[in-house]
C-alpha cells in the first residue's frame, strides 16, 4: 500500500501526516507513507485543496485534517473495494 499526504508544509498538513502514521501503526499494515511538499507534484494530482491524501494513487481526502481513526475506516473502505473485484 502506497499512501501520499500532499501539502505545503503547514501545520495542518504535519498533523495529517501524523494521523497517517499513527493509523498504519494502529493497523500493523505495510505501507509506504510519503510526504510530498512540491506544490508543481500536488498540482499534477488534480488536488487544489490541502492537505490531501492518496491511497494507492487515489485521492480519498482533500481539505480535511483527519484523525488516525478517520484514515483507519478510508483504509478499510479502499480494502473493502478492492476485494469486490
């Protein structure tokens, strides 16, 4: 699993950052969390409000600051999706 959180660097942005790795942890899951700052790479994801983040190469949250137990149910609905298929 591959997870992006884009953002400029604000406060905001860290504290999503820190969710995110909170909630990896929480779940004992493998996955690459990247933090990306370079507005040209944000902007080449389509993403206009920070923070963001991507899961697998899909935005599931943009404009929010989520908890760690927010982004644990956004791994699960995407994992959930995935083995409908």
């Amino acid at each position: 699993m591959n997870i992006k959180v884009l953002g400029g660097g604000c406060k905001s942005c860290e504290t999503l950052l820190t969710s995110v790795k909170e909630a990896v942890a929480n779940k004992g899951v493998q996955a690459e969390v990247e933090y990306i700052t370079d507005l040209e790479k944000i902007m080449g994801y389509g993403v206009m409000s920070m923070p963001a983040l991507m899961i697998d190469d899909k935005i599931v949250s943009a404009g929010k600051v989520l908890k760690a137990k927010d982004v644990e149910k956004l791994k699960k609905k995407k994992k959930d999706k995935a083995s409908h298929y």
